[in-house]
C-alpha cells in the first residue's frame, strides 16, 4: 500500500488539512500563512532550528541587518537615543527580536550613549527564539523582559525589523477581469493546492488594464498598527522592513505580487510546499500601514530608504571605527541594489508626539510625501 511522503503526514500538515475542513474545504491564504508560520509547536518560528545567519551552512535560511552587522544596531541606537529623549521615556519595546542580535547592540549602544534604560521588553511568540534571545541577552538580564502580548498601555520607543514582512497576507487574482481571493484546499492525491472564490475584496488602488493579476492586501499589519496607535501613549515607533508605497505597490507591471519564501539562503515562490520548513512573506505596502496608523491617531514622522536613514543616523561616523570586514556588510545596508533602497523606514508617533523634534533619521531625504 502507497504511503504518502513524511512531509505530507507531519502534524503541521494534518492542522492544515483539518482547518481546511473546519473552514469547508477552502481555507484563506492569511490563515493557511498563519497556521504554517505561528501554529503553536508546529509552525516555522515555532521550531527550534536556527532561522537567522549568513550562511546555510549553519542551518540558517535567511540574514537580517542585525546579523550582517552590529553597525546597523548600534546606528539605530542613535535614533532610539533621540526618540527617548524627545519623548521623557525610559523603555523600549521591540517586536519579533529573533536571536536577540539587535536588542544586545541598542542596548549596549544606548549604554555608550549616555541615555538611560530602564527596560528593554521583548514581544514574540515563539518559546525557541526566546531561548536565544534569552541567552544572547544573559549580560542584561535585569533590564530585558519579555511579552506575550501588548499591555493596555504603552510608553517609550517601539522597534519592529522585519516583522511587518511576516504578517499574514490575503492573495487577490485577477483572472480574465474577474477579482477573486486566493485558498488553499486539500487536493488529490493528498497534497496542497490552491483555489480561487470570486471576491468582492480589492486592491487599495486600481490596477490599469484587463491582464491577470496577483497580488497581495495587508489586513493584519494594518490592524497591528492600529492596535499600536491604541496603546502607545507616549513615544515612538520605527518599523524598518522591505516593500513600497501604494502606487509601485500595486504597479501593472508587478503582476506575480510579492509572496516569496525563503529556506537554506534560497528563494522560491510556492508557500505550499515544504510546510512549516521555510518561511513565507509578503513586501510591505508602506501607504496602507502610514494610512491605517493616521486614521488610528497617530502621526507619521518620518519615511524614507533603510540607506538614507542610516546615513542621517551617523553609520559613516561608527564605521570610521569599525574593521575591513564589518565595513564590507555596511555596504550591503546601504547599497541601492541590496537592502539600501528596497528597505524602508516608517516612523511614527501618537498625535502630537513629533512636535518640536526632527528625528535624525529622516533630516535629509524624508519620502513621507510619496506614501
């Protein structure tokens, strides 16, 4: 008798396969991308296999700015430093932290500094990343605490690197002029595949022409911002993270979207294979999450390129200290053809938060006017 292969009879595929059933058959691509990356002791975060370095060979299936180098925290601590100050607040609250890279150089950057800290909260949902974090973290341990989820409310700087990119997307086709949400059902024999409904959801923004056309739309990273905007009282917060505003967003010419997975430092377009073994994300449309934050209350401050913010923030100045190696790594912050340009940065403040101070981080080239 035929078996099917292990990775079709693992427990994070039989979850999939009974919320399809739960949901009728047809499960949406945003719960299908929730349950592969976050199910609790299933998911991809929530294994304990690396996920974060520069090479595959340690097991790592993508880098992060803070594990190319720690100019780029120590850079950003500048920033934070300004925020704090600006702001009269002591905490700082970073999101999805990874092996704790970034929250070691800010905090010890802060310490150089001169600004003082009084907890650095740490807000993720996977226990294996918190052991690292935990032991990457074990020189500060008084200071460093860690959440499961926001408090009602909130003071101080919030820091989230690459954590919009990892919240749950809904696929949009556009097949012969017809819109629909894209799913995913259990298909024969055994295996994964996808399903179109027609919808009545859109894009934010019309796509010119009749071509077929996928893409994505961004509910839950806006919803996280709105709760963001909720909770924050006094402070600010700086979501770096690659993607676009609106109208290159939705191009005509971008017409596969920007769903991609990543696993052993290589990219593939197909999140329904290999289940819970590699990591799925979407682009940012930086409009949506500016819009969704305004009409919550808060104020944005400042957008602009990973590259441009950098600089304002001092990275030449730290790097004039720095080995030829690490020196190497900034330029692939900082390059356009690399993570200079297609990351951005958004900053935001609640209303009235960024009165009477410039964040250094936007003083040159802020974009804010083309979200």
């Amino acid at each position: 008798m035929a078996t099917e292969p292990e990775s079709l009879t693992s427990p994070l595929l039989a979850r999939v396969r009974e919320a399809i059933a739960e949901a009728g058959g047809w499960l949406p691509f945003d719960r299908f991308m929730a349950i592969a990356l976050y199910e609790p002791g299933l998911g991809y975060y929530a294994g304990a296999a690396p996920k974060f370095g520069q090479m595959p060979q340690g097991g790592s299936d993508f880098v992060t700015a803070p594990e190319l180098t720690p100019l780029f925290g120590r850079t950003l601590a500048r920033q934070v430093a300004q925020a704090l100050a600006a702001s009269g607040t002591d905490e700082v609250w970073e999101f999805g932290a990874g092996t704790g890279a970034l929250a070691l150089q800010v905090i010890e950057a802060l310490s150089i500094l001169g600004q003082p800290l009084r907890r650095y909260t740490i807000v993720d949902l996977s226990g294996s990343l918190r052991e690292r974090q935990r032991a990457t973290l074990a020189a500060h341990g008084e200071r460093v605490h860690w959440a499961d989820a926001l408090p009602e409310h909130m003071e101080g700087v919030v820091l989230g690197n690459e954590v919009l990119d990892a919240m749950p997307v809904q696929l949009l086709v556009r097949v012969r002029g017809v819109w629909h949400e894209r799913g995913v059902v259990w298909g024969a024999p055994g295996t994964l595949a996808w399903a179109d409904r027609p919808t009545a959801l859109r894009p934010p923004l019309e796509v010119p022409g009749e071509h077929d056309y996928l893409t994505e739309i961004h509910p839950q990273a806006e919803a996280f911002v709105r709760t963001l905007a909720d909770r924050l009282r006094r402070g600010a917060a700086f979501l770096l993270d690659y993607g676009f505003p609106e109208a290159e967003y939705y191009h005509p010419q971008r017409a596969m979207g920007t769903l991609i997975c990543h696993r052993a430092h290589r990219s593939d377009s197909d999140p329904l294979a290999d289940v819970g073994e590699k990591d799925i994300t979407a682009h940012v449309n930086f409009t949506g999450v500016a819009m969704a934050a305004q009409d919550a209350g808060m104020d944005v401050i400042g957008y602009t390129s990973q590259g441009r913010f950098l600089l304002n923030s001092g990275l030449l100045e730290l790097a004039q200290r720095a080995d030829v190696r690490q020196n190497a790594m900034m330029q692939k912050l900082l390059n356009e053809h690399e993570m200079g340009e297609l990351f951005k940065v958004l900053a935001l403040a609640p209303a009235g938060g960024g009165a009477g101070w410039v964040p250094l981080g936007f003083a040159v080239g802020d974009r804010t006017n083309r979200l």
